[in-house]
C-alpha cells in the first residue's frame, strides 16, 4: 500500500496544473471505493460510541417504563386481591349461617323422630304389658 500511496504522491507533483490534480485526487479516490466498496458504511468509535449511549439510554428508559408498569399492575393485583378475600369472607360468612340453620333444622327433626320412636316404644312395651301381664 505504501508504493500506492508514494505513486499517488508523485503523480501529484508532476502534475502539469490544478486541474490535473484534481483528476488524479478523483481518480485516487474511485480506486478507493473499488477496492473498499462498503468503506462508507464502516463504523468509527465514535459511532459506536455514540451508539452505545444512545442504547444505554433507551434501556434506561425501557426500565423506568416496566418499573412504572410493574406498579400499577402490582397496585391493581393487590386491589383484585383485596377485593377476593372480602368476596370470599362473605361467602364463607353466608355458607356458615345456611350451615348453622341447616343443623338446627336437622337437630329439631331429629328430636322430633326420636321422640316420636321413643313415644312409640313405650306404647309397644305397655301394650305388651298389659297383653302379657295377668289381671
């Protein structure tokens, strides 16, 4: 590359005027291009510098965003989770009491049998009695 560079050199200053210079400037530089086609899109340091700062400062913005985001979604959760345990409370406060009045209402109807049974056999025993048992 060197004896490129000192051939450019010296044509340069063996160039008979101004616009001869020019033309060879020009020509050294599509010969450039020939031979790096993708030399324009090559990236410096400072553009990817400049690049990673402006990431650093999207993600940034992207966790500020979720944290914010995480938030009302945490504050939201919390309140629809409040709001189950007061629903469940009720209902399982509703369940006790059909519960409570539904054993009072069997314990009355057991009562009720038993007596009727032990009302009965007693009957049964003093018709027996009274059959069995001389006069």
């Amino acid at each position: 590359m060197s004896s490129s560079v000192l051939e450019l050199y010296d044509r340069l200053r063996t160039a008979p005027n101004d616009e001869a210079r020019a033309r060879i400037i020009a020509e050294a530089f599509e010969a450039l291009e020939e031979r790096y086609p993708h030399l324009g899109d090559m990236a410096t340091r400072a553009h990817l510098r400049e690049t990673e700062l402006r990431l650093l400062k999207e993600i940034e913005q992207v966790r500020a965003d979720l944290k914010v985001e995480i938030e009302q979604v945490r504050a939201e959760l919390t309140k629809e989770i409040e709001q189950l345990r007061a629903d469940l409370t009720k209902e399982i406060e509703k369940t006790r009491a059909d519960l409570k009045v539904e054993i009072a209402q069997t314990h009355t109807a057991w009562l009720k049998w038993s007596f009727l049974f032990w009302l009965s056999q007693f009957g049964a025993i003093l018709l027996i009695l009274w059959r069995v048992w001389p006069q």
